[in-house]
C-alpha cells in the first residue's frame, strides 16, 4: 500500500466559493484514493479546529495556497499557516503551489519566491481556468505517488538502532532553484522520429528508443533562475524574471549546469534528444505538438501565427508577438511540462547527425560521430513557424551560438 499524498489548502474565507469550483475539479482525485484533500471546510461538528488545522499544516506533502489581497491581508495565513508552509517548504518536506485567483500584489509578499499558477498570465478567476490548476495539482500527486515507499504491514519488533551523527542538512529552496519544479518522467519505449510521416529526412528512420526514467524541468531556466546561479542576465528580452533565459550557447547552459551541480551536489544535466521528445510526446504518444495537442493555435503556443509558411492542415493562423513569453503562460501537456512547443528553442545534449542512421537506442545522449561543432536544439519558437514546433522537429547550431530564440531546461537522470 502506497502513503497518499496529502493536500492542504490554505485560502480566504471571501475565496471559498473558488475553493468549492476547484474541489469539484479535483474530487475525483480523492474518490480514488489518490490523494486526501484538506480545508476547514471539512472539520466535523464538535472537533477541535485549530489543533486539527496544527496535524493537517505538519503533515501535508502539497500546499494549495489560494491567493488574493484577502489571501495576503489574513491574519491568520500569515500568522498560523505561512511560517509552518515556507519552514517544511525550505526543508525540502512539502511543494508549495500559489494559484493566483485575482489581481494581487503577491510578487510583494513571501510567496515571490515560488512559480505561481495562472493561465496564459493572466489570474485563474479571471479565465476561470479551474481545470487547469487541477492539471497541475494532478501531475504533482503522480510525482508524489510515483516517488512514494509502499506503507509496511510488517508486525515484527522494530530493529536495534544504532544512533550516527547526521551532516548539516543542506537547504535546497536557498541553494536549488529547480528542487520543487521536476516532473517525474516515467520509462517505456515509443517510436522516434517522423511518426506523422510529415517530417524531412533528419527525423527519419523511425525507431524504437528505450527511454530510462528520468526527470525533466516543468519549465525552460528562467531569467531569475538563471541570475541566481551565475549572477548575471544575458538576454535580450527582459522585464519580467519569469521570462525564459535566452541568449545563452550550449557551453554556458553547460557551464550554468556545473555551477548548479557544485551547489547543490545533484547531477542536473541537459535532456538527450530522445528524452526531450519523449516527453514532448507524453511518453512518446503520437501526438504532435508539446502541448499534447495535434493542431497549432497561436493562443496555446507561443509561434509566428502569421508567418508565411504557415499552410500545413495542423494549425490555425493567428497572431505573432515577436518576444519571448513568461513560462506556463500557456497550457502544459499531460505531463505538467510547459512550453515544449514555441516560445524557445531548447539545446539538447547530442552532437547533431544529420538523420537517425545508428542512433542510441537506450535514450543515452548520441555524442559519437556527426559534426562535433553542431549542438542538437528542439521545440521552436516565438519567432517560428508551426512545423518548427512539432514535437518530432529537429534543428541545430553552432556550440558557441547564441540566438534570443534559443534557451534550455534542466534533467535529471
């Protein structure tokens, strides 16, 4: 028996009925036992409240924090809940996801730290974009199942302990700024390459990969992520740190990589190309975009809506914002992963090879033979057409190459 994750919701007594929309989205999660859903709403006649509220805020895995200026004004959220929810989120015990319901000044607060949830960057009551927010609550529960020990029914007595001195914990919120935003990709094997039989001749042959578990940043390195490990801003688009980190070749994504390694003592990497359309493709479904959607539409992925090449059946014309877009403004695919369609092209780990004549079929970055100058990028971008975006699409440069359409996202094996 697995332990089910825990949710607990921290919100505004003026938010409840936003809270009861999205318990409806999220109920059928509870029916199948696949997490426990806590509020105040749920305490019986006669419990004592606070002391329940007390074990539910120490035992929870998930914090859905419901925010809005009522949200931020409570005394009681910033008295009783937020010390206990920023404390077990800084000891790595607990994810804290902050939906924005209505225009706030919650990058003001305690809560600028953490990716917030909206949609196409706009707050969730605006767009009433409950469905969403459930979709990433959704994809953080199977994480958490996916990583959970099974419960043991064991009744033997408990073994001898034998007391050893711990070393320093290291907190990971100060020194990680990924720890919370890796998506547990789960193994199997898909066929690679043109599946739509739409694609030129680099995706061909089609063939069998065996992709390994692994994990895979829920978002492209932001400008503020990045800044936080090398101290710097490199891009051309900026404003907003939330904006992807572009501007950078596949030696500084390396680089950047290595100093994040050496804080953290993890060993992030970049995605081989086979695991990044792995994922693009939902575990290799046959699905052509990033988005788990097989039609383009400029209002879900961050492309040249307008731009002239754009006559393929798969999508609809629409607008071109000519700049970058903050990540998870648009809806992620069924995996929790944003923007693996449009906004940035993405370096992969491999040497390009012009076709897929002798690739790896382990999911093992291909890093012999090819042109050792060249860096395999993927995914497209706000400056692209649609067929640069399919998930199969690939695409290429120089390893010193630097483009305000090219950025990256971290793995880990």
């Amino acid at each position: 028996m697995l332990q089910i994750p825990r949710i607990f919701i921290a919100y505004a007594r003026q938010d409840l009925p936003q809270l009861e929309q999205l318990r409806t989205q999220l109920r059928v999660l509870e029916r199948r036992e696949f997490c426990h859903i806590f509020y105040d709403g749920v305490i019986q006649a006669g419990e004592k409240w606070e002391p329940r509220i007390k074990e539910e805020l120490h035992r929870a895995d998930i914090y859905l924090l419901l925010v809005t200026a009522e949200f931020l004004d409570s005394n009681y959220v910033n008295d009783i809940e937020l010390p206990t929810i920023l404390q077990r989120e800084r000891e790595g015990t607990a994810r804290v996801l902050p939906v924005i319901l209505r225009q706030c000044l919650w990058k003001y607060s305690e809560l600028e730290v953490f990716q917030a949830i909206l949609y196409e960057d706009r707050p969730i009551e605006e767009k009433k974009a409950y469905g969403h927010v459930a979709h990433v609550v959704a994809t953080e529960v199977e994480r958490l199942r996916a990583d959970a020990k099974p419960l043991s029914s064991a009744t033997n007595a408990p073994a001898a302990t034998v007391d050893i001195p711990s070393k320093p914990k290291i907190d990971l919120a100060q020194v990680d700024p990924f720890h919370s935003e890796m998506i547990f990709i789960k193994g199997g094997s898909f066929e690679m390459g043109a599946v739509f039989g739409e694609g030129n001749d680099a995706e061909k042959p089609v063939h069998t990969v065996h992709v390994n578990d692994f994990y895979l940043a829920r978002y492209t390195v932001t400008q503020t992520q990045w800044e936080k490990i090398m101290g710097y801003n490199p891009s051309h688009f900026k404003g907003n740190g939330n904006l992807p980190v572009e501007t950078v070749n596949w030696d500084e994504a390396q680089e950047f990589i290595r100093v994040l390694n050496k804080r953290t003592g993890l060993n992030y990497r970049l995605p081989s190309e086979s695991e990044w359309e792995y994922a693009a493709r939902e575990r290799g479904d046959k699905v052509r975009f990033g988005n788990g959607k097989n039609i383009a539409v400029s209002t879900e992925i961050n492309f040249d809506g307008k731009h002239e090449s754009n006559t393929q059946s798969y999508l609809i014309k629409g607008q071109y914002r000519k700049k970058t877009t903050p990540v998870g403004s648009f809806p992620a695919n069924h995996l929790g992963l944003y923007d693996l369609s449009g906004n940035l092209w993405e370096w992969c780990a491999d040497v390009w090879h012009d076709n897929y004549q002798g690739a790896p079929l382990d999911s093992s970055a291909w890093m012999e033979g090819g042109d050792q100058t060249l860096r395999v990028f993927r995914g497209g971008s706000w400056i692209g057409n649609a067929f640069n975006c399919r998930a199969t699409c690939r695409n290429k440069d120089q390893i010193g190459t630097r483009y305000s359409n090219v950025g990256f996202r971290v793995a880990r094996s």
